[in-house]
C-alpha cells in the first residue's frame, strides 16, 4: 500500500509547455535525484519544481511524520490554467491579442509501506463437501428422478 502527501504550485507565469520541457526529465528520476538535477539546471521552470517538490517533502515529513529518505516522487503533473490576454496596437488602427498561457504544478510524495493484517483462525466443525461439476449434478438428478419414478409406478393389479 502507498502512502500519499500532495503540493500544487498554482497560476504560475509560465506556459505548461516550457514546465513540462523540465518535467519530463525528472519524472521517473528518484526523489533525490530530481532535487539534485533541478537545483542545478539554469531553466527557470526547474526553480518553481524544485520549489514545489520541496513543499511536498515537507508536508510529508511535518504532517504525516514518514522520514524524508524514503520518500518516492509518486505523481508530477503540469496543468494548464488560465489564459491572460491584452491588446498589442499595431499600424492603421489595427490590434493583435498577446496571450500569456498561466500553469499549475502538482506533485505527489509518498513511500510504499506493509500493512501487517491480523489473521483470525476459527476452527469449525463443518464437514466440507467436495463440490461437483455440472455434469456430474446433472448425472446424479437423474439417477434421483428414475429411482422416484419406479417407485411410484406399481404393476398391473397391484395396489399402493
């Protein structure tokens, strides 16, 4: 079973596109790792991950008390949110609309952990049949039918 502690960076300046450009090369990288490759990458969108997986570590380790080594980059999604648009004036009274796309960053922390189950032994005293196939039920209904069928029927003159 996994335990998971989430972070979301939210409405951040920058195009998904770039931040998933930095993403996808520490997805499947280990946590310390990840942390190590984005503190030195000269890519802006690699402070704002750092900065985001840092919160997540943190939450992991003030919240739900699981020691920072063990810790695993479950999840890191880009998002896209919203779009801010505003007018760029051009020559002979034209306008061009500047749109400046806005992301959300969420990452999820967590480490793999054994559940120790409780196991209940009762003893019964019931006495397991062995189950039959299909055939074999059908086999022995009618062997039961023709057994109650020749005893109900009585010969000529006789009478039950």
């Amino acid at each position: 079973m996994v335990k998971k502690v989430a972070a979301t960076t939210k409405n951040l300046r920058m195009s998904p596109f770039k931040v998933r450009a930095v993403a996808n090369q520490v997805r499947n990288m280990p946590l310390s790792e990840a942390r190590a490759y984005l503190g030195l990458s000269q890519k802006k969108a690699a402070q704002y991950l750092l900065k985001t997986i840092n919160s997540a570590v943190a939450n992991a380790t003030h919240n739900s008390s699981m020691p920072e080594s063990e810790l695993k980059l479950l999840n890191l999604q880009i998002g896209e949110a919203n779009t801010y648009r505003k007018p760029k004036y051009r020559a002979r009274g034209r306008m061009d609309i500047m749109r400046t796309t806005f992301s959300h960053i969420f990452v999820e922390v967590g480490m793999d952990f054994v559940e120790e189950k409780v196991v209940k032994t009762e003893k019964t005293n019931q006495v397991e049949s062995p189950r039959k196939t299909v055939e074999e039920a059908k086999v022995t209904k009618k062997q039961e039918k023709s057994k109650a069928v020749k005893e109900s029927s009585t010969k000529k003159g006789e009478k039950a």
